[in-house]
C-alpha cells in the first residue's frame, strides 16, 4: 500500500493552543481547589479546622459563587501561561530537529521544558497577581477589600495605586511564580511519563494515568510548596510586610510555626494531580475533534 505523502497534520501551533485550551478547561473545573488553597495559605492560626472547614465556611457565609472568585483571571493565567509554555516547547524541540535532524536528547527537552515554563509564568505573573487577590477579597475587612470590577480593572489598579512600583507591581511575586513553574515542570516531565510506562501488566488506561499523575502531583508538591506559599502572601500584600521568598519562610514559620509553611497542602497536591487528569483528557478529546472534523479523519 502506497504511503500517503500528502496526509495533512495538526500544525504546532494548534497544538500549542490545544494545550492552552485543555488547561483553561482543567482550570475552570478546578478554581474552587485552588481558592481554598490560597485561602489556608493566608489563614491566620486556628481560623479553620482543615481545608474541608474551610469550604464549607466559604459556602456557607459567602455563598457558592465566590468559590468562582478570580475565575476570569485564573483562566487567561491558564491559557497564557500553557500555551506560551507548549508553544515555546515544541518551537525549540522543532528547531533542534531541522539543525540535527534527529529527535532532541531527554536532558535537552527537559530544559526547553523548563524555561519555556519560567518565559510563560513570568509573561502570566500579571493575571496570577489578580487573581490571587481576587479570591482573597472576601476575607478582608469590608474596609480594606480591593473589590476588584474585573481582569482589566485589576490591572488598571494595581498599576495605578501601588506605590511608586506603578506597572511593575503587576510582576509582584514574579520570583518564586517563576520558580514553583519550573520546579513543577521539571519534575513534572521526569516522572509523569516514566511513571505511566510503570507495571503495565497491573495499571492501564484511565487508573494508570490517575496512578501516575497522582504520584508526579506528590512529587510537584512537596518541591513547589514553599515557593508557592511565599508567590501567595507576596501577591496578596497590601504594604512591604515581605520583601521576598526566604523573608516569608522566616517570618511565617517564627509567627505561625513552622507547619504553617505547608498551609494549603492538601489542596494543593489534590489540584496538580487533578489538573494532570483534566488537562490530559480534554487534551485528548480536542485533538480527536480537531483531526476528525478539521483533517477528515475516522
């Protein structure tokens, strides 16, 4: 049978923006998971029994909608950042293979992941930061609370009323944001493949993927968490409390003790676990769709 030389594929740019797309998507499903994350993160000692009392408080006294809040800015973080990421992933591995015309060796792919990571969370820092404070909002004081109108206006602000940082306040955290991306990446690209290609006579399909995603979001957790803790409380600051990473290690760890450090981590190892799922899954399903409906595959 004659090869087909003129079989049309997906362009790398559609499947930099499948990426995106599939992450925004996890995101969306996700959001209540990470506002209860950065809420234990900035809970005072004994505000809430455990993340679950935390739920169940927010529900209760705010009201189901404001889990969703900060939504809009945590989905244009989701889709500027992964597209970037996959984008600039498949940009240099595409790059490697037209000089060399072989495939890029593992440790080179690994490091095209990683700081296509840090290039995508620096160029997303601005959205993280609103979102952050969006969802923090509601646990201020009436008096103090920002009541951001929206993405756009959370930007306006921030530029505007930040101190002599001005626009630059947008990037707020951009340090540890930049770090706990590529740590995750990093190990996220180590592992996650590795470990699905693990026992296959005992795990496959959808249980061996959550195996493994499980395992990778253990792994990503438990390296990212202290990172993540510090880009929270610098994001959501409203004076010079922090001046940067090790200044909030210390001074949480000496006021609130130092589990308090690991505020947050349930949440926290439930959403990249998860997110690995969703992610993979949409993923999938748009590809298909797009190879069924757009190149006229069965």
């Amino acid at each position: 049978m004659p090869l087909n030389v003129n079989k049309k594929h997906m362009p790398r740019y559609v499947h930099s923006i499948n990426f995106g797309v599939s992450a925004t998507m996890a995101a969306f499903v996700l959001h209540p998971v990470d506002l209860v994350k950065v809420r234990m993160q900035q809970a005072t000692k004994g505000e809430f029994k455990s993340s679950l009392d935390l739920l169940v408080k927010v529900v209760k006294n705010e009201g189901i909608r404001a889990l969703y809040k900060g939504l809009s800015a945590g989905l244009i973080r989701q889709m500027t950042y992964t597209t970037i990421r996959e984008g600039f992933f498949d940009w240099g591995c595409l790059y490697h293979r037209k000089l060399y015309n072989r495939r890029a060796p593992f440790y080179l792919r690994m490091g095209i992941c990683i700081l296509g990571a840090g290039i995508g969370a620096l160029i997303a820092t601005p959205a993280e930061v609103a979102m952050i404070r969006m969802m923090s909002d509601n646990r201020l004081p009436p008096e103090e609370r920002r009541n951001y109108k929206n993405l756009v206006d959370a930007f306006a602000r921030i530029a505007k009323e930040e101190g002599d940082e001005g626009v630059l306040a947008l990037w707020r955290g951009c340090m540890p944001t930049v770090g706990r991306s590529m740590v995750v990446n990093m190990l996220q690209f180590g592992s996650y493949s590795q470990l699905k290609g693990l026992r296959p006579e005992y795990f496959s399909g959808l249980s061996l993927q959550i195996s493994a995603a499980m395992l990778t979001s253990v792994l990503t957790t438990m390296a990212s968490m202290l990172l993540d803790m510090a880009k929270t409380r610098i994001q959501q600051q409203k004076t010079g409390e922090y001046k940067g990473i090790f200044d909030v290690l210390m001074k949480v760890s000496k006021n609130e003790g130092i589990f308090a450090l690991w505020k947050g981590f349930t949440p926290y190892l439930l959403r990249r676990g998860l997110n690995i799922v969703f992610a993979d899954f949409f993923t999938e399903q748009l590809t298909k769709a797009y190879k069924r409906y757009v190149l006229g595959e069965d």
